[in-house]
C-alpha cells in the first residue's frame, strides 16, 4: 500500500521533497561557512582593521569581537568533535 500512496502523491509530495532537499542542502552550506575558521579568521582580522582606522569605536569591536569568537571556540568544538 505504501509504494501505492508514493505513486499516487507523487504530484503533490515530489516538488514539496524536492525543496525540503534544496533547504538542507543550503542550510548545511550555511552552517559550514558560519562555523569555517579561516572565514571567522578573516573577519576578525578586517575588524581589527577597522578598529585601527577608526571607522568602529572601541565598543563596536568589542561586540563583534565577541560573536566571532564565540563562532571560533563552536567552530573548534565541531572540529574536535568530527562534525
């Protein structure tokens, strides 16, 4: 019966399938460039850079500092880890 319902919905089910596979593929493309090191390497770097200047203040850079580096320390976490 299953193989029956597969053919039957396939109108329907098939393109709703095939966005759901496009949505993992780009959310998994997404999550490797938020978690790649050298990424957050670089915009660390072009922040600091930013700060010497004088186009952010001090406490700018210290916010984004922050979320970078706290992207860095998961990045390391998933590199251990085999993800």
């Amino acid at each position: 019966m299953g193989m029956l319902t597969d053919v039957v919905f396939a109108p329907a089910v098939g393109p709703l399938k095939g966005v759901l596979w496009l949505a993992r593929l780009i959310a998994d493309q997404a999550e490797r460039t938020l978690y790649d090191e050298g990424v957050i390497r670089a915009a660390l770097l072009d922040l600091e850079q930013q700060l010497d200047a004088g186009t952010i203040d001090e406490a700018a850079y210290e916010a984004q500092e922050t979320v970078l580096l706290a992207r860095l320390k998961i990045a390391r976490e998933r590199m251990r880890s085999g993800l």
